[in-house]
C-alpha cells in the first residue's frame, strides 16, 4: 500500500477512535427563540432544495471523508449508496492521490456508480495541478469542486506540506474549470479575511467547516512521534465561522461539529444555504451500516421538519430570520471578532 493509501486508512481508523458524539461545542452556546404558538404545521416537503442545478430532499449532506484505499472503497460505496436512497449530496475525499496514483479511481467512482443522477461533490487540495483536476471531474461526473484548505492538519503532519502559497493556483483553478468550486477548511474554520480575498478572486461558494467536530490536530498528532496536541485548540468555532462569511454576503455551507437535526436547523439559522455532516454520518455507518445510516438520515429529515415548524417557520428561505442569543463566552468571542 502506498503511503498516501496507509494514511487514508488511519485517518478512517482515528476518526472513529476520537468519535466523541456528544462533544460540547459552539451550538451549544447559540440559541434559538421559540415561539409557543407558531401557528405551522410538520412538512418534510419544506426540505426540498436545489443543489448545483439538482434538486435534493434535505439541505444537510454528507461532507468530504475518504478515497484512495481499500477500505475508502467500500466506504465511498456504502456512502453513495445512502446518499442515492435520500437523495442527499455526497462529497468524496480529497482525490487529489488521483493525479499520482490512477490506479486509484475505483475508490471514488464506486460512489458515482451508486448514485448516477445525485449531486456529487469532489475535492482536492489547493495545490492539484489543473489538468488532473479536470480529470477527476470529468472522470467522476462531479457537480461542484471542493478545494480544501488544512494548513493546521498539514503542519501538524511530519510529512505534511510546508508551502502554503497557495492563492494563484487557486485563481487558476477557478479561471480554468467551468463547474461550481467550493472553498473548504477541514475543521479549523474560515476566517472573514480569507473569505473576503477568495471572493475577490471570483470564489462563490465557502464551506466554512470550524471547530467543534473532528479535530485533524489529535488525528494527526496520534499518527506522530512528536506530541503537537497544542494544536487541538486553535480552531475557529464553527458559529463564529459561520458568522463572518454571513457578513461576508457570500454563499456558504456550514460544517464542523454538526450532531443533530438542532445543529442543522442552527446551521441554517445562521445563513448557511447547506449544512455537511462528516464523522456522525461515518460512524452511524461504522455501526449499524447502510441500513442504520439511511435510518439516521430519514429520522434526521422528520426531526428538522419538526423543529423547522416548532420554531414558527414554514421555508427554509425564512430560517435566518430565527432571533438567536448566545451564551458570554461566545458572544465575547464574537464581539471581539466581527
Ligand atoms: C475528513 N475531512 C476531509 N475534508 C476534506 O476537505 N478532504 C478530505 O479528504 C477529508 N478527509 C477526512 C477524513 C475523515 C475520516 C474525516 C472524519 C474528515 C474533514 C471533513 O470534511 C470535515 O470538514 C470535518 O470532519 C469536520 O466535520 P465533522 O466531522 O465535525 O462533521
């Protein structure tokens, strides 16, 4: 196996033994004001949206896991596959292995096999060269192009990149490829002047993807013989995340720390079009397989449709307009920040 290929199996194997589902984090420290009488009626129809010119059931998604190995193979093939029931997006792990290892391709297109007609996301890194990731859109019939940004994960990797001049290659990503590219962060969030200079250079969509979930600090500081837990805790929350590039007028997608139908609606509430869930998602499968995750998902779309109306509302276009309050520590952090 190839070294590319090993660390994509540990990193399937250390997020399952970091899985802390009940986690506090910055959903927590927002609330949502309830009216007693909201005068609505429960309606999954509400969910429906569209999603780079398809149309799918719920505006919450599974987020950029895995490819590249064996065992992403048949995890991207369970994924699509639920995916496809639900009818929700699905995006691949970073395939940006693709451009030096082709014989790799199998572990991403079984997803698209599974699901012809879905949205199907792809990612790779901010430094894929053009061609290959033109390849690997073509190959897999992506609808969107996550580039994602982990400087954190990276230093926190001995083998990891230590060149992040990355802006021009990410303008000539977006001058030269014709679907819809996502800027994502893998868990460590976005920032409002990141946000600001990449929708400068024409970027249009943000997957803000804070902190609160999956921690790529402890994942990699596991895989390491130096100790770099310090990093743990220098991500962005995902609220305030949310946040910036809700000031930032852009279209986002909010990520990180998402646990329930409660965070999803919060997620909307704060602005954002889409919300992607990575880790809950991959563990209800490393449980209960497909059967048990297309539950999960199926029970999560009635419970938003529940609390969509508990909270007054009957569109999902109207959610923002929730009145939200937060606990001290994070309207602090936000009044020093926005
Ligand atoms: C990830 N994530 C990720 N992100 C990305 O842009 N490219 C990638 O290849 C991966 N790989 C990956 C593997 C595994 C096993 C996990 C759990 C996660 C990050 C992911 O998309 C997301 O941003 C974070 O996991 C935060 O979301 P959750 O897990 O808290 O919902």
């Amino acid at each position: 196996m190839s070294i590319r290929s090993e660390r994509k199996e540990e990193h399937l194997k250390l997020a399952q033994m970091f899985f802390n589902k009940q986690k506090y984090n910055s959903f927590d420290q927002l609330h949502l004001l309830r009216p007693a009488l909201p005068e609505t009626k429960v309606d999954t129809q509400t969910l429906g949206v569209e999603m780079f010119k398809k149309r799918v059931s719920a505006p919450f998604f599974i987020n950029a896991m895995t490819g590249g190995s064996q065992k992403s193979k048949a995890v991207n093939k369970a994924l699509g596959h639920v995916a496809a029931k639900e009818n929700i997006a699905f995006a691949l792990g970073s395939a940006s292995i693709l451009a030096k290892e082709k014989n790799q391709l199998d572990s991403f297109y079984v997803a698209r096999e599974e699901n012809p007609d879905g949205v199907l996301m792809v990612n790779v890194n901010p430094e894929t060269p053009i061609d290959a990731t033109k390849r690997i859109i073509h190959e897999l019939k992506a609808d969107a192009l996550q580039i994602h940004l982990n400087t954190v994960q990276e230093i926190a990797m001995p083998e990891g990149d230590r060149n992040f001049l990355w802006l021009d290659h990410i303008k000539e990503m977006r001058e030269q490829i014709d679907i819809p590219i996502i800027i994502k962060e893998v868990g460590f969030g976005l920032d409002a002047a990141t946000i600001h200079t990449l929708k400068n250079i024409g970027i249009q969509y943000f997957d803000i993807a804070g902190s609160g979930g999956t921690n790529f600090a402890q994942i990699e500081n596991a895989r390491n013989s130096r100790d770099v837990s310090y990093l743990e805790d220098i991500g962005l929350p995902t609220v305030v995340s949310a946040l910036m590039a809700k000031k930032e007028d852009v279209s986002f997608i909010v990520s990180g720390g998402v646990r329930n139908p409660l965070d999803v609606l919060k997620g909307l509430a704060l602005g954002g079009q889409y919300v992607g869930i990575s880790n809950v998602f991959l563990q209800e499968y490393n449980q209960n397989g497909t059967e048990g995750l297309e539950k999960l998902i199926s029970a999560w779309k009635n419970e938003l449709a529940g609390l969509i109306a508990v909270y007054g509302q009957s569109s999902l276009a109207s959610l923002p307009q929730i009145k939200k309050y937060y606990d001290l520590p994070l309207k602090s952090q936000i009044d020093q920040l926005l």
